[in-house]
C-alpha cells in the first residue's frame, strides 16, 4: 500500500484518528468538545475538498465551504448510521473519521499537479484572513473584551440559575410495580425552607396510616412504599393529605389512587 | 452574458416644469444611472476592530445585568437592555460605515455584530433552551439520542423529525463530546453564524468588487427583525439559512470557475453543490423550496439570452436543487402539503379580505394581550420602515445597474432597457426586494403574519444588497466626510435597534412569569412537574395539557402530549369546560389520553400571545381566564386518580376513561 504523500493529509488522518479515539475514550469534556467538533465541522469537509479540488488556495471562501461540506457530510452520515441504529458516540466517531481517512486516502490517490515556477513566483500566500497588525494595544482590548464578555455571561448564568418565582412542595401517590395495591407515597421540599411535614392517609375516609414528623430541607425528598388491606378489586379510593408545619387544619395538598385496580 | 439587449416601452417625459420634476426624481432614484461603487479609501490592518469589541463587551454586560434585574421585576431592567443593544450596535455601525476601513476590519465588525446578537440571545437564557421553536426541535433531537435512529413521531411539531438535519448534528457534536444538547446546539449555531455572514459577506463582495458594499449589506441583513432571535433559535430555519448562503456561495464560485480558465475546478464543485442541496433539503422545506425556485428563476433569467455560456449550468443546478427538495418532500411522504398549505391559503385569504377591506387587520405594535409597545419603540421601527423603503428606491434601479441592466430614457419620447450582458444573480437579489411589500401586507393579518415574517427573511438577502448599493453609490457614494458617514451609521443603527425591537418584543426582557406566554412562562416549578412525570410514571404517557406544558412534558418529561396538529382532536374543552359531558369523554376515549395536567395558574390571567392551547382553539375561552373549579371538575369523578399534587399543578389519571361511553 502507498504511502501517504502530502504532508496535510498525514496530519489530517492522525487528528481524525486522535479525535475519534478521544472522543471514544476520554472523560474530558473540554478535549471531547474539541474532537468532537472538529470531527463534526472540519476535518472530513477538508478531506473532500482536497479530493474535489485539489489546487485550490486555502482561502476564507474555501474555509466557509470545507466547514459546509463537513456539515453536509456529516448529515448525510447520519442518515447512513440511522440505518444501522448506531447514533451513539462510538457510531459517530468511526463513521466520521473513517469518512475523513478515506477521502484523504482517495486525495492522496489524485496527485497535486505541480504548479509553473512563475505560476509559484505569482501565487500569493493566502490565509483565511489576513493575519498581520495585530498591536499590543489590540490585543489587551480585545483580552478586556473577552473578559468582559466571560463576566456578562457569569451574570446571566448566576441569574438564570437564581432564578426560582415559585416555590413548591410537590406530594404524589403512584403505583408500585405489578400489584394493585401497592402504592409509593412521596414528598418533596422545593420551598426556601426546612418543613415539617405529616402525612395522612386514609382508604374511603378511614385513616388506616399516618407519619406525623417528615422534616425536609429545600430540595430533599421522602418517600415510602405503601401496601393498602384491601382485597385486589375496583373501586376503593385511598387518599393521602399532606399537611405542613403543624398546622392540621388545612390540608396542604391532595392526592388520591382508585385502590385494587390497575390500568 | 454577452450581447446587448434593448427594449423600449411607455412613454417618455417631454420638456416642461413636470418633466424636469420627473426628470429630477429618476435620477434620484437613480434611472439610468451608472453605479460607480467608490470603496472609500483602503485602510490597513484591524483598524478599531478591537475597540468596537470591547464597546460591544460592554452593551453585552449591560444586558445581562438588565436580563438579570428583569427576572426580579426591577423598573431598571428594559432601560439597561435598550442602552447595551445601543452600545453594540452604534459604534458597530458607525465603523461599517466610516471611509478607510480596510477588508479584514469590515468582515470582522460583520462577525462582531453579528455574534453579539447571538450572544444577546443566548443571555436571555444561558442553561437552557428557552424559546417555543427551540422545545419543539429539542424533543426531535432528544428522541433521536434516546432511540439511536431518525423520523420517530414528535406530536409538537410532527414535521419536525422529518427534517432532522439540525438534530443530526446537533446530536452528532452532543454524542462526540459528551455536552448537552443544549449546549452542542448553541455552538453549532455559533458556527453557523460566522458561517453565513462570511458567505454572505463573500457573495455580496463577489456581486460588486467592494468589501463596503458586503459589509453594508450584510449589517442591513443584520436589521431584518428575525435575525435576532428568530434566525438564531435551535430551529430548523436557523441552519436552513446558513446552508442556503453556503449553496449560493457556491453557485457563485462555480459562476466564477466557469468565467474563468479553471472549468475544472468548477466541475469540483459539483459534489459540493450536490451535498449541500441535499443537506438543506433535509433541513428545512420552506428554505428548500425557495432554493429550488431563486435556481430555477436564475436559470429562466439566464436563458432569456441565447448564447450564454452559463445557461447548461445555471439549468443544470436549478435541476440538481428542484431534485433535492422535491425528491427529500417525496420522499418523506409530502408532509409540508397539508402542513403549510392551509396557513398560506388561510394567509392569503386573509390578506385579500384586507386589501378589499373587507377584513379586520392585526394592529401593528400591539401585542396579543393588548399591551402596546412603547412609544419610542414605534418610532424607531417606524424610522426604520422609511429608512428601508427609501434605501429601495434609491437602490433599486442602482442595484440592477450593478448587475448591467440599466432602464434609460432615450431621446425624450421613449424608456429603454439596456441589458448588456448583466447579471443574473445580481438582478434576482434585486427583484427579491419586491417581496418586501408583500410580506409587510401580510404581517397585518392575523393569519398571514407568520407567512409574512419567514417571506422577509429571503425578501432581506436583496434588501440588504439593495440598500447596500443605495447608500454607496447614492447616500454616501465616494465621499470621505465623516458627517455624511456619522449620518448613515446613524440610519443603520435605527434600521439594526429597530430589528431587535421587532425582533424580540415584547420579550426581549426577561420579566416574572405570565401566562401563556414562551418564554416567560417556562420556569422551574413547571420544570420538575415534567421530570416529575418522567420519574414517576415512566415516558412516552399521552397528556393533555396547555401550550407550554406540552413543551416541559415532551422534554423533560419525555411524555407524548395530545395536540390537534398530531391527532386532529382538539382536548381544549377537556380541561376548561365547567362539566364533564360525552364531548370531553369522546376526546379523552379517541385522542388517548393517559393523563391530564392541570396548572392553576391559567385561572390569573389571559393567555399572554393569544392561545392557551394552539392557534385555531375555541375563541369563547378567550373572553375570561378558566375558572378553577372547570379545571378541578375531574375531582368529582371517583373512577378518576389524582397522582400529583405541587400546589399549582395538578395530575389527573384518566385511563379509566379511555374506554368508549
């Protein structure tokens, strides 16, 4: 088998291999992050387009167009992996990076035409964007522009999470498994503050179990399972009331489970 | 295209006070005028990119502290966010505009702005998705991540899952990088952003030999009101758009291959071309279509001349593009008939009621809960409208002066059309801004709206050009005054401001919950109701609940709710009508319904934009907000289990009802 010749396509196929291998392998979201996009939005649209257009400068033009293909490819790739049901992690890594090897491979194959000495003498060296003038004092603006834009985030992001309008002690009774008369009774605190909470409940008015001290911090939950002594057929309503800090005169919240039947 | 082409048509002015006045308006809107494009000056290096940055920094600070007062109500909040939006987008524009800017510096100020808008939009919402279209493409990629395969049902948005290309990738990023899909999605759009300005910037540049010309459009574009949300949405149309501008880029590269020596390279291109089409035929319909169409009129524009060399081409990709979009519709069983056909038949109904004046109009800045928008805010999109409307006119026939085509008035009797080998594309962007009409008529129609925001999107890439062309070769031309140019930014910087206006309002603060109303009606105690359900009862159950719990239960409830565009049954009557009769327990037994969710919070107030449920529910539960013992009536049934209880929600087990009464 023929060596790979040009020294980009070397280097392409190493950071598509790597890429995938990271993206399979590693627990490091940032490293994964950077694979994983450059899997998905450059690597195999360079590969084709060194095989499609083999002289063409690396130019902003040609930029914009290698991220597009990669995206086209990458779409199309998964209608392909679909079929297969492999839309996972491991899927996607070998599908794009096979796809990357085997369009540099191909590329490889079309030899580069070596240009005219004076096509070479004319040609200038293009990058995607002109590169040059970039001052010290440009650069600490920019660096405060950076930072400034990480602290706008912080603010937002502090504030999204901060963000709580209502609070809500949430009280629920469900079905426990297979068997119609096995419940799972839970509470869960989404207040600003501990509470004590009692619960009660009670099959067609008669309280058959009671828990009188549920003490929750914010965000903790109790739950409980329940077997109701009841016969397995229909129409037994057991209900549950929750009630809150004491206070037995109101009754906090409702629910309720027709007993010995199941859906 | 080679070969003149003339035509003579309508009568001519003749002498005479009226015909100098004629004589006077064509040439300000430019008749028969030469557009000499001037590139003011070169400048070098980055010039003020830096300083724009940090200004643009700066705006973007101020409004992440408005966003975070507005979600505390605090009085300060809209003030801060207008003045940060002013702060990124005045020296932005005052720079696009000022003589001596060097390319690089304008192409970067385009980026600039146009992710700051995007950094806007994800301020608003930074941990989450937020935005009504956002929940209904996140249940699509959610579903493809869950089951590992393409076109599974999604009952918010059934066409959704059979345009998944969005969702691929986004899933592809998510799975390789182990990120959220939230967040994969949210960079993949970045990408996409710099992706479309720099094409667009690229093609505009290609069209007229000046970086001020594309840099001048595309931040007209930038001013269109849905590129500041609407375009940057985990939607489908959001990426629609960027594969849009990379295929006409494209077309544009191979029109240059094809005029040049390097036909090799153009047939290189081919494969690109193909792949793309392809990619936005599974991306989105609308978009796909208009594809289709911009190349088959661009084909039909360029046969109108035998002898041109591009027309095999040029028919050639109109094909490759009506193959794409068709074939992928084929393919997918022709979904968008019976999903688009009745809004544009409804839209246009509407709209000829309007011209006949035979119908109600939507009345403009006034929101669907009445509340108008500020009055500053008027004027400024006002401004902005006949700043648009005077950039056409002055742009119009300069524009098609670009491309070649000039209308002349020839010896004082009679109008000429000279066609010297013009421009295909250049006079399609052009006629493209006579959709602008149109999609303004159609945006005061209760129906038509939507129809006339997605028309304005495709109507703004000639606009943009248009206006572009008008203020460098009429407004500002060669001249290197800074009043003149501190006059136009001003104008762009209207136009921009007014985008963000129509844009976002009247959300574009965060502010406490309201009812019905997207974004501000998604908060965490609806949030854990969801993953509730998730939890507790297992996925995939069908609810009927309001609009925004569909949302919260699909995706973080991985639930399947019940809406009339999935199933044809409307279940509004279910959970708003006082007493439990046949109808409710009919809808309940044929739509399926497992369970009910019920939010209190409906009963405090109108629905926000209009709907509790989806567009064309009953107006009669519109005239008060549901009482809650219509909601609760399900209490009263013994057969009936109540699960869940937070207080503000409420969970009703109907599956003993499902059986047929």
């Amino acid at each position: 088998m023929r060596r790979i010749s040009s020294p980009d396509l070397k280097v392409l196929i190493a950071a598509a291999l790597t890429s995938a291998a990271v993206a399979v392998g590693s627990s490091d979201i940032v490293l994964r992050a950077l694979c994983g996009m450059s899997l998905v939005s450059f690597l195999p649209g360079y590969a084709a387009m060194r095989l499609l257009r083999p002289q063409a400068a690396f130019s902003l033009s040609y930029a914009i167009v290698v991220v597009g293909v990669s995206f086209g490819l990458c779409i199309a790739g998964g209608l392909a992996l679909q079929l297969v049901g492999a839309m996972n992690s491991a899927g996607w890594a070998i599908l794009l990076s096979t796809v990357t090897v085997a369009l540099a491979v191909a590329a490889d194959r079309v030899s580069m035409p070596e240009l005219p000495a004076s096509q070479i003498a004319e040609t200038p060296p293009q990058t995607v964007v002109a590169t040059a003038g970039v001052t010290s004092k440009q650069t600490a603006l920019l660096a405060a522009s950076l930072l400034t834009v990480g602290c706008a985030f912080w603010v937002a992001r502090d504030a999204a999470i901060a963000r709580q309008e209502f609070w809500a002690t949430e009280f629920w009774m469900v079905p426990r498994g297979e068997s119609p008369i096995a419940l799972t009774l839970g509470v869960r605190n989404r207040e600003q503050a501990p509470a004590d909470y009692a619960v009660e409940l009670t099959l067609e008015g008669d309280v058959i179990a009671a828990w009188r001290s549920i003490r929750l911090r914010p965000g903790e939950s109790w739950t409980t399972p329940i077997d109701l002594p009841v016969e397995t057929h229909a129409g037994r309503r057991a209900e549950a009331q929750l009630f809150k800090n004491n206070d037995r005169q109101t009754v906090y919240r409702r629910v309720w489970a027709d007993a010995g039947r199941r859906n | 295209m080679d070969g003149a082409v003339t035509a003579t048509t309508g009568p001519a002015p003749t002498d005479g006070i009226g015909a100098r006045a004629l004589r006077r308006v064509l040439q300000i809107i430019g008749v028969g005028q030469p557009a000499d494009i001037a590139e003011l000056g070169a400048g070098s290096g980055w010039g003020l990119l830096a300083h724009v940055c940090l200004t643009a920094s700066i705006g973007l600070l101020l409004i992440a502290i408005a966003q975070a007062g507005g979600w505390r109500n605090s009085p300060w909040s809209e003030t801060a966010y207008w003045i940060g939006t002013a702060t990124i987008v005045l020296p932005a524009a005052t720079r696009i505009t000022w003589p001596r800017v060097a390319r690089q510096e304008r192409l970067g100020l385009v980026l600039l702005l146009g992710l700051a808008f995007y950094a806007v939009k994800i301020l608003y919402s930074p941990i989450r998705f937020a935005h009504f279209d956002e929940f209904l493409h996140w249940a699509t990629a959610i579903d493809i991540m869950d089951r590992q395969h393409l076109f599974s049902s999604n009952s918010l948005l059934p066409i959704s899952p059979l345009y998944p290309a969005l969702e691929i990738l986004t899933t592809a990023l998510a799975n390789l990088s182990g990120m959220s899909v939230f967040a994969s999605g949210m960079l993949l759009l970045a990408v996409g952003r710099v992706l479309f300005l720099s094409a667009i910037f690229l093609l505009f540049e290609g069209m007229t030999g000046s970086s001020r010309v594309a840099a001048l459009a595309c931040t007209v574009f930038m001013a269109g009101s849905n590129f500041s949300l609407f375009e940057a949405q985990f939607a489908y149309e959001s990426l629609a758009f960027v594969l849009l501008a990379l295929v006409l880029l494209t077309d544009a590269q191979m029109k240059a291959a094809h005029e040049t020596a390097e036909r090799s390279a153009g047939v290189g291109l081919w494969p690109v071309a193909g792949l793309l089409l392809l990619a936005l035929a599974a991306t989105h319909h609308l978009t796909a279509y208009f594809a289709a169409l911009f190349f088959t009129l661009l084909a039909v524009l360029e046969a109108l001349h035998p002898g041109s060399p591009d027309v095999r081409r040029r028919v050639a990709f109109a094909l490759l593009s009506l193959l794409a979009a068709f074939g992928w519709s084929s393919a997918m069983g022709n979904p968008t008939a019976g999903y688009i056909g009745p809004v544009f038949e409804q839209g246009f109904q509407e709209l000829y009621r309007l011209l006949s004046a035979h119908g109600p109009a939507r009345v403009p800045f006034v929101g669907e809960d009445g509340i108008g928008m500020p009055r500053w805010q008027r004027g400024t999109a006002l401004t902005a409208m006949v700043l648009v409307c005077v950039g056409l006119a002055t742009g119009f026939f300069r524009a098609l002066a670009v491309a070649n085509l000039r209308l002349l008035v020839a010896d004082g009797r009679r109008w000429k059309i000279a066609a010297q080998g013009f421009d295909s594309g250049t006079v399609l962007l052009t006629l493209l801004t006579l959709a602008f009409p149109l999609s303004v008529l159609l945006r005061l129609t209760k129906s038509g709206w939507e129809i006339g925001s997605r028309l304005e999107t495709y109507a703004y890439l000639g606009i943009g050009f248009v206006v572009a062309v008008a203020i460098a070769v009429f407004w500002q031309g060669p001249s290197q005054c800074r009043v003149r140019a501190a006059g136009v930014a001003a104008a762009l910087a209207i136009m921009l401001m007014a985008g963000a206006i129509l844009g976002w309002a009247p959300f574009a603060v965060a502010s406490r919950y309201k009812v019905s109303a997207d974004s501000l009606s998604i908060e965490p105690v609806g949030i854990d109701a969801a993953e509730w359900t998730r939890r507790w009862l297992g996925s995939g159950n069908r609810f009927a609940t309001d609009r925004i719990n569909r949302l919260l239960l699909a995706t973080y409830g991985r639930q399947t709710p019940v809406t009339t565009l999935q199933s044809g049954i409307d279940t509004s009557h279910v959970l708003f009508a006082t007493k439990i009769a046949s109808d409710e327990l009919d809808a309940i037994h044929y739509a399926g319904i497992d369970y009910l969710l019920v939010d209190m919070r409906l009963t405090s107030a109108l629905p926000t934009l209009g709907v509790y449920f989806e567009g064309g529910e009953d107006a009669a539960i519109h005239a008060n907000p549901p009482a809650a013992s219509a909601l609760l009536k399900f209490n009263a049934l013994r057969q009936v289990g109540r699960p869940f209880d937070n207080g503000m929600m409420v969970i009703y087990d109907v599956r003993s009802l499902r059986a047929p009464h």
